[in-house]
C-alpha cells in the first residue's frame, strides 16, 4: 500500500489529496459547492450536496494518476468545524440544511444565556465563549424550530454530527457514528477538563445525549468503508481525524507546548499549543483541544477570526473588481499603499479578540482618489491586522513574545499578504514547501495510526520550509498604520 488519502472538506468546496510515503502530494482535486444564505447572517450548506462534492474529489485524485483504491493504506480526514448536521440514524437523511459555523441565527440564544448568568460555566467547563459561532446553540435551534424533531431525537431516532461525523458515516455506510476530541471541543457542550460530553449544559440547551457520537483519539481507529462509498474498496480504515485548524497544527510539526501557527482560509486561525497546560483566557482568545505527536489530546489557546480569504472571494464574486482571488497579489502591488483606505470585512461580525457580533462590514477612507487597487490592498491588508489583533492578545495571555510564524492556507501562497504579514507583526513568516497543511495533518495522523509512518521524527523529514519572509517596516510606520485600524474596527462596531 502506498499511499495516504486526506479528505479536507472546508467551509466553500471540498479537497482529496493523496500523499505518498515522503509527504509529498501526488495528486489533488478539489469541487466548490453551494453556499446558501435564507436570511441576513444566516449561512448553510445542503449536506447531500456537502458528500457528493467528496466522493467527486476522491474519484477524481483517484483517476488523475490512476491510483487504485487497493493502494490505499489508510484515510484522513479534516474539516470545517462547527458546522452542524442532525440526521435520521435509520434511513441517513439530514433533516435539515446544515448549519454553518459562520451563521449568526442563534445570537439572540447566546444572549439569553449571557443574561441568566451562563457565561462562566460554559467558559470554565469548554473553553469556549458563548458565542452562535459554534454547534451547541446551533443543535438547540434545529431541535426547537423543526416540528417533531425533539420527540425524534428523544427516542434515538436522530444523530448529530459535525462535518467529520456526518463524512465517517457515509464512508462507513452508515455503521460508524463517531468524532474525535478535537471537534468535539468546538460544540460548546464537551467538557475538555474531563474530556467527556458534559451532562450539565446537555441540560440548559435541553439537547438529549443519545444523539451525540462516541469521541475518539485523533489518531485512532474511526472505522472501515463500505464498497463503493467514494469509489473505494471496502475496508480501508479510517485512523485520522481532526477538526481543520488542529489538523493543520499537527500538519506543521507543532507537536510540543510552545509552537504556533496561523492558518489562512475562508476564515483565519491562530492556534498555540499549550501542552498539559489549561489556560483560560481573559481576553478572547479560545482554549480548545489539539494533538500531541501520537495523535493523542493536548491543550491549545487558539484565536479564531471569521472572514480573511472569504473577503477576497466577496471581491471576486460580490464586487466582481478581481477574476481569480490570486489576482489580488499582482492588483494590490499596483500601487504603494492604500492611500488611508481600511476594510474591516466584518460580514458575520468580529471574531477573536472582539467577539462582537453587532459588527458589520466596513470600508473607511474612501475618497475621489481611490481605484479598485486600494480596495484590493486594503482587503490583503485587513487579513493581516485581524491576525495582529490575535497575536498582541496571545502574547498577553502567554507572556511569551512571538519570533517567528509558521503559516497555511490558500492565502498563504500570496507573497504581498505574507510580506506585509511579516512587516505588520515584525516577525520572521515561514511557508512550507506543502501549504495545504491541513490536509497533510489528516494524513500524517492517519499514516501514524496505520503504522505507515513508524514514527514522529520520520514524519518531520517530510516537512520542508518554502520561504522565509523577513520583516521590512519600521516601528513608526507599523504602529501608524495599526493605529488606522484599530480606529476602523470601532467604526465597524454598531
């Protein structure tokens, strides 16, 4: 068997790569699918649409290079989190859209719950704030608005999943329900103290334990696919899995308390692993699970920021002023500067470190002057500042100072983006050889589990660093032009 297959399927389209023994991708593809949005704020994703966009992608990376699903050793599997699907255990069918981690439906549920004195329970036992972003008031909205629905998942009739458990039960055919520790942790209903589902706030969101899946060790065994599922074989096994920002944290090697990375897609994601150590933040940053080197859950503090490469897809499709999101390198370095012009693409509110949910869209300094180029800098500018907001706030909490970034993710291949990301923050970015490290995280945590990778130190052979972006800027000028920003961020707050 010679190769690893990893299904990375993210919040726009869905990716299949195949990895062989080096850690090099020998083949790809990848299938956008439908975004659906019923109301102002709310997002969701047909999840019949969301399993045929995968079983294209694997058949495809299958058929480029002729690779035949014998040769298949074990598969990954990586994933947009949060996102929440309810769906009937007997037949499979979703009873619902998907809920996307993006929408703000349940906002005004959060609020209630702030209200009545929630807030610290929900922070000391998950992590997390209590926020519509992740998937326990999104579970809570499915089960009071869809007529039957509780009777149904009262008598064991519905499974909840996110995107990794909804993947596991189509490839199994419908014989494994099961997540792992990782997206677990992101539900707001997972006790990460004592790593088990946790009984009390199952109880204030009125959601019935028989609906959750069993949770695993990222790196363990998952289950085995039926025939034909995805145009495979029967019985390749399942032995990775992870919610996508934990992926790709294992991706980049940062196995040990200390190491960071950012990962740039739809969204931007900062995570540091802390090791054994919980910390739980007091500034906004999120306190999550991720893997050590064997796959096994450690502690991260992670900072989340809802809209980065999804504001260039906004140019692209919206605005329609660029072609191709990689045009937007090449546009922005037409001119010097955004000549004062700020975009803060709050289009889902702000993330960490605001977690303000009232916020909107906003583009500042417009005058007679500006061309479409400065919109374009201005919105590669903005992913970079949002992650400057997340660093100062780590570095507070940890009171350790950042030297250097390991970066990820579609945008990290934009060499303006990561240039100015170096200079905004003053420090070294390096870019590996392979970007799509959450891909290669799925893959290195189920090549471990099948023994296809014998160890730790074979599997840090495999990853090289591409590029080194050294910082350029000085101080005056960096803190002048953060200081512009932080002044926009107000004025996109309502």
């Amino acid at each position: 068997m010679k190769y690893i297959l990893a299904i990375d399927q993210g919040t726009t389209g869905s990716r299949a790569f195949i990895f062989d023994k080096r850690g090099n991708i020998v083949s790809s593809s990848y299938k956008e699918f439908r975004q659906i949005y019923p109301h102002p704020g709310w997002v969701e994703h047909n999840p019949l649409e969301l399993w045929q966009s995968v079983e294209f992608v694997v058949k495809e990376a299958l058929k480029r290079k002729q690779i035949k699903p014998a040769e298949i050793a074990a598969i990954g599997i990586t994933n947009q989190r949060e996102t929440t699907i309810l769906w009937e255990r007997k037949t499979g069918r979703p009873v619902h859209n998907a809920i996307v981690w993006q929408c703000r439906r349940t906002k005004d549920i959060c609020e209630k719950l702030k209200n009545a004195g929630y807030a610290e329970i929900f922070h000391k036992k998950t992590g997390l704030v209590l926020d519509a972003y992740f998937s326990g008031t999104k579970i809570k909205w499915l089960l009071d608005n869809i007529k039957g629905l509780r009777a149904k998942a009262l008598a064991g009739e519905i499974c909840f999943g996110t995107v990794d458990s909804w993947l596991i039960w189509n490839l199994t055919g419908r014989s494994a329900h099961i997540t792992d520790y990782t997206n677990a942790s992101r539900t707001l209903i997972f006790n990460i103290k004592e790593k088990k589902w946790d009984r009390e706030l199952l109880k204030i969101f009125n959601i019935p334990r028989g609906i959750l899946p069993k949770v695993n060790a990222s790196s363990s065994f998952f289950g085995k696919t039926t025939k034909g599922a995805c145009g495979l074989i029967s019985g390749i096994p399942i032995f990775g899995v992870a919610g996508d920002q934990q992926a790709a944290l294992f991706g980049q090697g940062c196995f040990l308390p200390g190491q960071m990375k950012n990962t740039y897609g739809t969204g931007c994601f900062f995570l540091l692993n802390t090791g054994a150590k919980y910390i739980l933040s007091k500034n906004g940053l999120l306190t999550t699970l991720a893997c050590d080197s064997k796959g096994k859950p450690v502690y991260a503090l992670e900072g989340a920021v809802f809209i980065t490469g999804a504001a260039v897809q906004w140019l692209r499709d919206e605005l329609k002023i660029i072609k191709t999101a990689s045009e937007s390198e090449s546009l922005a370095k037409k001119v010097p500067n955004t000549k004062g012009v700020y975009f803060v693409p709050a289009f889902v509110g702000l993330g960490a470190p605001y977690w303000d949910s009232s916020a909107r869209g906003t583009i500042t300094g417009i005058t007679r002057g500006t061309n479409r180029n400065h919109i374009i800098r201005a919105t590669l500018e903005a992913i970079a500042y949002q992650v400057k907001d997340v660093v100062g706030v780590m570095e507070k909490e940890t009171k350790e100072r950042l030297y250097a970034l390991r970066v990820d993710g579609g945008a990290a291949g934009n060499n303006f983006l990561m240039q100015f990301q170096a200079d905004i923050l003053g420090v070294n970015i390096l870019r590996p050889k392979v970007t799509e490290t959450t891909a290669r995280g799925a893959a290195m945590l189920a090549g471990l589990g099948a023994g296809f990778w014998r160890s730790v130190s074979e599997l840090k052979k495999t990853i090289r660093t591409e590029r080194i972006f050294l910082p350029q800027m000085k101080n005056p000028q960096r803190n002048k032009l953060y200081t512009g920003w932080l002044k926009a961020v107000e004025k996109a707050r309502l």
